[in-house]
C-alpha cells in the first residue's frame, strides 16, 4: 500500500480519490477499491474497502452532477 499524508489535515480517516476513463478508484490507508464501469464490477477490492465503495461512488456522482448543472 502507498504510505500518503496530507500535511495540512490531522485527521486520520483521510482518503484519495481518482477517477479514470470508465472508472474510479479510492484509497486510504485501510484499503484500496477500484471500480469499472465497462466491466461493471470492482477490479480491485484490498484492506478495508467497503465504506470506500460507497465514498467513492457518491464522490463520483456528485462530481458527475455538479458537470451536468453547469
């Protein structure tokens, strides 16, 4: 697992969160999850990755609807 910290947040639940053509991915020091939506299922599931699930993909449409409203 990649060791990250963002210098300026103390909290230890942060997470990153990346979206790629047909996809996303979120990570934290818990746990990895990727998801494509070719295949239409997780391609990797690592750690503690189900509250990264459901962060991801609620990141992932607000993302796509904050587009849509502009």
């Amino acid at each position: 697992m990649t060791n990250f910290k963002n210098i300026f947040n103390t909290s230890e639940n942060q997470y990153a969160h990346y979206v790629f053509n047909k996809g996303f991915g979120t990570i934290s020091k818990n746990g990895t999850f990727v998801y494509d939506y070719v295949s239409n299922k997780p391609v990797i599931q690592e750690g503690n990755y189900q509250t990264l699930d459901s962060l991801g993909r609620a990141i992932s449409q607000n993302a796509y609807q904050d587009f849509l409203d502009k």
